[in-house]
C-alpha cells in the first residue's frame, strides 16, 4: 500500500453530530453541546454515552482510492479494553457499505483500501463502542477531500443502548443507520445506553435539532431503572412531545413502546411496572396527544419491531438485539414505520 497523508479534518464533514470538542492535535464528536454537558448529569450517564459514535460519519467528496482514519488510541477514562475491543469502523458510498475495518485497542489508524469510483462522495462511519478523538483523515498524496453536506431529510431518533447498538455487526449495520440508508436520511442518532429516561434536556434538545423526521423509542430504561412511576410516566411522555413541537409542530413524529423481552413482560419491577403496563401507557399518552389535536403522531407497539419470539431467537439476553437481531429490527421498522411516513 502506498504511503499515505494525512489531511486536517474540516467541521464541515461530520454529519449526525450534535456538536464538536477540539483538543490539542485532535477533534472529536458529540451528541450533546458539548459546552451544556454538565446540563446532563450523571457525568457517566448522558455524557459518556454521548461521546459514543453512534450514527456519526465523516461526509466528503474525494479521489483518493485509499481512505483512512488517523486517531488517538482510546484512553483508559474511555473505558478500558474489555469496553471498547473490537472497534469496528465503516465505509459507505451512496449508502452502500462498501468496507468494513476492526481494529484493536491501541491501535492509531483504519484504513479501506482500492475504494471503488473515482470522484465520489464517501461517508466514513464512526465506532459506537468508544468516543474516537481524530487527528486527521488519510489519504494518498494529492488527493483532494472537500465538504459535502448532507441534504437529505433530516431524521433525530432518540432511545436506549437498543438505539445505540453496540452489538450491531458494525456502525453502518445499526438499526437506524440500515433505515437511514435504505431511506435516504441524514441521521442523528440519540441512542444513550442505560439513559433513556425521558429527560427534559433531552426534550429540548430534540426541540432545537433540525429534523424532518423524529423518532421516540421509549420504555426499557425506565422499566430496568424504576426511574419513572406509573404516576410519572404518561406525563413525561406527553411533556417530552410538547416540548418537542415547541419548534417542530408539524413534523412527523413516532412514539414507539419496548420491544419484546420476556423477563420483563409480566414480572414488576420495584414500581409496579411492566412492559406490557408500559406499553399500554404508551399507547394512551399517544392517544391523549392526538385527541388534543396532533395530527402528526404516530405510535408503533415496539412488538411489531422486535417480538419475544424475536428475543428468543436474536437476543443473548433477551432484552438487547445481536448483530442479526438489528438487522430485523431495521428491517421491520422500514416496513412498519416508513411506510406510514410522510416526508
């Protein structure tokens, strides 16, 4: 392979950030402001999810037929290399995945050889595991890499780590990055493992994206945590909603219940909760804000997304999908949701 330079990153090339951290020699994403992160306690709650890649890629155009990715090796305060072995980073063109590369802990660099095309847009899509601090992008000597912004249908989803998908087969292989391929959408990816809860900074910053397309998936956090009472939830949901159409009162907008997870569907937990309550909440606050006049609203059963049988058949443990198990779930939410969609 021939030698390789590497060249500064522009702003303008991450898309499904929220905002942007400059250290010295180095860059990384957010999916929180950055500067408000301390809005958004825990410190090893919201903030240390949001490091994560989740939905993140570098878009630009370029002729380089090799493309890599140089970075700082991931720190111990990252989470240490039970938590982020193996990182895996994607390459797309024209949503297609094109090259997929692991690499291990300490490791500097990814590399995709022989990219196919000449002048062509390409989306490098960052791991999901660990925040991934970049020095610059690599590229053969002369080749050009200019911005190309994303003018697609702007879709923010926000959940759990079932949204995050650390056990997809690769960053490009999430569920909401296989919608947003196969859609043509330019995701913000929300997922924040163990942090779904339904917060108001969560609601507002929701509110203050750019979206033509939002998805709410809602549930499995509060149930495993007991954060939210059957007294407190209905009313979080429709406040998260209001809150929302603030600035977006006539966009699209799903509220989809927990998928299927059979240790929880009957058993309480210490509030009185099950996902089969859960859901049956969800449905309701879903039903109050439509009868106080959104017609905007859709609600998906998270059933008909990821069923208990799928569980048993997708899941180790019965609550987070497998690599394959994603898959479906992207599939399935293509064929539920889109279809009832209008962008």
């Amino acid at each position: 392979m021939a030698e390789l330079e590497s060249v500064a990153v522009e702003k303008l090339f991450f898309e499904g950030a929220v905002s942007l951290e400059e250290g010295p020699g180095w860059i990384r994403a957010w999916r929180i402001p950055f500067e408000e992160r301390g809005l958004f306690p825990p410190e090893d709650g919201v903030p240390w999810q949001a490091q994560k890649g989740s939905g993140v890629r570098l878009r630009f155009r370029t002729d380089s037929s090799h493309i890599g990715l140089d970075f700082l090796p991931v720190l111990p305060e990252d989470g240490g290399q039970d938590e982020v072995d193996p990182r895996r980073y994607d390459l797309t063109i024209d949503g297609e995945l094109v090259g997929s590369k692991a690499v291990k802990h300490g490791d500097e660099q990814v590399v995709f050889e022989n990219v196919p095309g000449d002048d062509r847009i390409v989306e490098l899509w960052l791991n999901v595991h660990a925040p991934t601090r970049i020095r610059g992008l690599l590229l053969e000597p002369g080749a050009a890499a200019e911005a190309a912004p994303d003018d697609r249908p702007r879709w923010t989803t926000y959940g759990s780590s079932i949204t995050n998908c650390r056990g997809a087969h690769s960053p490009a292989r999430t569920w909401p990055a296989i919608v947003a391929r196969r859609h043509g959408l330019n995701l913000t990816c929300l997922g924040l493992g163990g942090q779904c809860h339904l917060d108001p900074m969560a609601a507002r910053l929701i509110r203050d994206l750019p979206a033509d397309f939002i998805s709410l998936k809602i549930g499995i956090n509060v149930m495993g945590a007991s954060s939210l009472s059957p007294r407190t939830f209905r009313p979080a949901i429709i406040g998260m909603v209001k809150l929302i159409r603030e600035k977006h009162p006539d966009t699209p907008m799903v509220i989809i219940s927990p998928l299927g997870s059979s240790p929880w569907e009957s058993t309480l937990n210490e509030v009185g909760f099950t996902l089969q309550g859960m859901r049956a909440e969800v449905e309701d606050g879903y039903r109050r804000l439509v009868n106080a006049g959104d017609s905007r609203l859709v609600y998906v059963s998270g059933l008909d997304l990821f069923s208990e049988e799928d569980a048993r058949n997708y899941s180790e443990d019965l609550v987070h999908p497998n690599g394959a198990g994603y898959e479906l779930v992207g599939e399935n939410f293509s064929r539920v949701v889109m279809s009832r969609i209008e962008l």
